[in-house]
C-alpha cells in the first residue's frame, strides 16, 4: 500500500478526489464493535417494522467516516488534520450497496486551514447521501511511502453455516436416533436442533438418565419419544434397528464412546455398512473465508491406508457436491514433492493420479500439498504449483488422524471456526458431535446431515 499526500502549497482551489466503496454486512458489524453502536437496524438480520425486509442500514456515521477516509489518504492526505466537520443525511445507504465519497477543494486560508466540501453519494442512481463541509489542517510536509502494513480485521461470524442452515430447514424433517443423550450438551443439542425443525429426535439410552438429564437442564421433552436401553452398546445396535425399519433416517452421537457409537454399525449383517469405509469430515466455517473447508479424517480412520484415503476423498467429494460446493481436493503432506522418505507425499500424488483417471470421481483431487500452498495463493505461486487445487483448496485430506484433529482444533480454537462433524459411508448420515461443540456447531452438523441426505435420495 502506497500513500501520498498534497502539501498546503501544493493544493489547488477546485481540486478533488474520491474513493468508492462497497459497503458490506461485515462493515456493519465492524462498525458495531468499534463504536458500540449496536442499533439492530443496523445489522444484518433485523426487521424493526416488521415488513419482511432486513433494514441493513449503514450507520450514517460510517458513511461520513468515508469522508474521513478521502482527507487522510487522498486530499490532502497523510498528516491532515481535522478541525471541523458538518454533515447532513439525505437519505441511507444499506449493506451490499457500492457509494463514492468525495473532496473538493474550496479555499486555502493564510493560517494553513482548508475548506473542502464533502460528498457521499451512492453509485447505482447517483443520490446524494450526505453533504457537508469539513475544515482541516493541510500537511506542511511532504509524505510518499510504500509498504505500510495495516492489521487486518475478521469478523467472527459463521455465514456459510447461517446460509446452510436456511438451506436445511425448509427440507422434510429428518427422523433422528440419538444415542445415549444423557447429559446436558447431547439433549440440549437434539432439542435445539428440533426447535428449528431439522430432526425429529427419537431419544435412545437409559430412560431414567435421559429424563434426569432433561429436568437437570430444565428443557421439555415431552414430545419425544424415549427408546429405553440398559447400555450404550444396546443403544447403539437399537439405532441401527430402527434405521433398518425406517423410522430413522440420521444418527446423532450422545453421550458416549465414538467407537462403542460405531460398532454395531459396522456389523456385516444388522450394521449400516454400504461399501465404503466410514469416514469422518469436518466442515468448517473459518472467518475470512470465502467458502467452508473441509477436513478428513480427523476422527475415525488413524493411520488411513492408500485405498482407506480413496474412500475419504470419494465421500468428502460427494458431501461437497451435496452441499453445492465445487470440490477442490487438496491431499496435505510435509512437502509438496514427491519424497520417498515420507509416505504421505507418495499416497498423496498416487491419490491425484487415481482422480486423474476416473479413480476417484467428481472432483479435483491434487498432491502432495502443504498446508501453505493448499488454501493460499501466494504461498502456490512461490512454489510454481499451478491448475485448479493448490491455493484454492476447500477440501483437506490429512496425512492422520493426529495430523486432521490437530488442524480441526487450530482451525476452531485459534482461528475461531465452527464445525459441523460428520460420519459417511453409512447407510444414513452420522452426525458426530463432541462435548465442546457450540450450539452452533450443532446445529451446522443437523443441517449438513439434511441436505446431504435430500441431495442424495434426489439423485
């Protein structure tokens, strides 16, 4: 980034400058932190008058701040200083509109103040949103200097998870067998999940903790249905009977054992196996992010075989068209050169050259990667990597299990992402929820099991 500026000396009356600007919801909610002004009108999703239309009204004070932006960058620029500033609104500005502010230079006086009249109005029609007239301290001294580096902001909401969550409620609601939900985080989740219609829970466990569990967290599940089971193993294999009778169409993990959940799911005869191997995929909504990211496996296979990974690319790559996503496949490893010293980078480049012919369907695959190159452009540049995966990843295939729940966790903790988990390769979706989880993620991983299920009975 490059600034400049123009010193009292060398402005001109009648010179002028501009910026244009999209305004967007991540604006209004910067906004918001910023100055604690959190008038609902102003964020993404409120309807004051109840019209049925979400206001999104810029701040008008962010708006004028555009004016700022001009005086400080532009004209005159660096070292300008404000004295005063009036302002009339004629009309608003609304999230995902494009507007132009403007400066014009209108008199120098002797004492270094200058008069400029300001502008902001909005491109589509060229109506004025604000006028006014601002007072300022020119720059006696002159500044041009490149390479500032100016932090850069995320903010931290989820609109890939709120975007599939509106996807997932209008579809059929999805008969559920929760297994073993007798604590708090499992019950409360499969009632949230209820309320906003994606299952029907049918709750399986012990009755008596299922009920304690429920008035414990004060929560009503009266509606429900309670399938009593004297253990967990019981629980589990009373889900997979009911998935087989069909009155379950998902399983959602309670409180219990993954593997002891699993199990009876992968018994040859009364099990939910279908071919494949079970899988497990995050899909993570990153802040920042122009897409969710998908990371596998990172909860079921340990030290994944060559044709285990073929399996995990394959249902990562089907859950991604599901989700209406255009599947990227990027296979990590330490290095993105094939080195026989690391078994990984070989899987990874036998695993791009099996999608190459037809192996593996419906997606890019290409590898090996490193985590660098796989999601950032820059960082594939570097490396000379070109076609349509490295730095554009949005599918992760980890080397481990070790390697997938290190990530997921970095992903959630460090980078403030929200995961929905999800078990494929069974005869219905999975949904693999951990004590931790949000009731966000929760809720995400329901969704992503409802659309993925409606997209493939469409099929």
């Amino acid at each position: 980034m490059r600034l400049t500026n123009k010193t009292l000396s060398e402005m001109e009356v009648g010179e002028t400058a501009n910026i244009r600007r999209l305004i967007t919801t991540e604006d209004l909610y910067v906004f918001a932190a910023a100055s604690g002004n959190y008038n609902p009108m102003h964020l993404e999703d409120s309807d004051l008058d109840g019209d049925g239309v979400k206001e999104r009204v810029a701040p008008g004070m962010f708006v004028a701040s555009l004016i700022s932006a001009v005086l400080g960058t532009q004209l005159p620029g660096p070292g300008t200083l404000y004295r005063r500033q009036s302002l009339e609104f004629h009309t608003q500005a609304h999230a995902g509109e494009e507007v132009c502010a403007s400066v014009t230079v209108l008199d120098k006086v002797n004492d270094g103040d200058v008069h400029l009249a300001t502008t902001v109005r909005r491109l589509a029609d060229n109506s004025l949103i604000v006028s006014g007239e601002a007072v300022v301290r020119a720059p006696l001294t002159k500044f041009d200097k490149s390479g500032l580096d100016i932090p850069g902001l995320i903010v931290q909401r989820h609109r890939h998870f709120e975007a599939l969550l509106e996807r997932a409620r209008p579809l059929p609601i999805m008969p559920t067998a929760v297994v073993c939900p007798d604590d708090a985080n499992s019950l409360e989740g499969a009632v949230l999940a209820a309320k906003e219609h994606l299952i029907s829970p049918l709750l399986i466990g012990r009755t008596a903790a299922i009920q304690a569990a429920a008035a414990a967290s004060g929560v009503d599940i009266s509606a429900f249905e309670i399938i009593d089971a004297a253990t967990d193993a019981e629980a589990a294999q009373k889900a997979c009977a009911l998935v087989h009778d069909g009155r379950a169409a998902a399983v959602m993990k309670g409180h219990l054992h993954t593997d002891d959940l699993l199990r009876p799911m992968l018994d040859k005869t009364t099990g939910l196996r279908v071919g494949r191997r079970f899988t497990h995929v995050f899909v993570m909504d990153v802040p920042g992010l122009a897409e969710p990211l998908m990371v596998t496996d990172a909860a079921i296979n340990i030290d994944p075989d060559l044709m285990t990974k073929v399996d995990i690319c394959q249902n990562a790559i089907d859950l991604a068209l599901s989700l209406g996503i255009d599947p990227r496949v990027g296979v990590l490893s330490a290095v993105e050169t094939v080195n026989p010293a690391i078994q990984s980078s070989i899987d990874a480049a036998l695993l791009s050259k099996m999608a190459e012919r037809g192996q593996i369907k419906g997606g890019q695959v290409e590898g090996p990667l490193a985590m660098d190159n796989a999601i950032d452009m820059g960082a594939a540049r570097t490396k000379g990597l070109k076609g349509g995966v490295p730095g554009r990843a949005n599918i992760l295939v980890v080397p481990s299990i070790d390697s997938g729940n290190m990530l997921a966790k970095q992903l959630s903790f460090v980078s403030h992402a929200e995961g929905a988990g999800l078990v494929l390769g069974a005869r219905v979706p999975v949904i693999l929820n951990s004590r931790s989880d949000t009731p966000m993620s929760r809720l995400a991983s329901c969704a992503v099991a409802a659309v993925h299920r409606f997209a493939r009975n469409a099929t």
